[in-house]
C-alpha cells in the first residue's frame, strides 16, 4: 500500500475461466484468501503487478472500485465479460411464448 488514493496490486488470471482476473494487495498472501473463492478461480496464475491509483484508466471497471474492494475485503474478483451466454435466457423465453 501506498496511500489512501493508491494501491501497489498483483493481477492473477484464472486457469478455469478465461478473462477471470483477481487483483490483491501485492504483498497479499493468496493463503488468506476465501477458500470458496479459490475453489471457483483455481490456482491463480501471476500476471502483473500494477500500481493503481483512483485516476488510472483499466479497461472494465474503474480503478477506484478495486482499490476500495481491495481494502474492505482483501481482494476484487474481475469476472469475464458477458458473451454470447447473456442472450440464451431470452432466447428460451422467447420459445416459450
């Protein structure tokens, strides 16, 4: 940690689900994290390490979002964008009707 405004982090992907990122302090021991969540992410695979500040331009979720889930709750979970999965549901609503 560095400040209030920024955040030394490491950026793990996910070997089970590709575009699933979990971002934690850099100095976090990835032991405390929730087993539940190590359950679905699998053993994480190091990326990056990035230093985020509030100003700092990522590409799907504002930066200060993850410094703040970071803090609260020891990490933030980056889950892969909605493709063509989304429409299915409406899909089978439609049939339905």
């Amino acid at each position: 940690m560095i400040d209030d405004h920024r955040l030394l982090c490491s950026i793990f992907r996910s070997p089970k689900r590709e575009g699933m990122y979990l971002y934690v302090r850099r100095d976090q021991d990835l032991r405390e994290l929730p087993e539940a969540l190590l359950k679905v992410f699998g053993v994480p695979v190091h990326s990056m390490d990035l230093l985020l500040s509030a100003e700092k331009k990522l590409a799907r979720v504002e930066a200060a979002k993850v410094i703040a889930q970071i803090r609260e709750q020891g990490f933030f979970l980056q889950m892969p964008p909605q493709d063509h999965e989304e429409p299915l549901p409406l899909a089978r609503k439609n049939r339905d009707a």
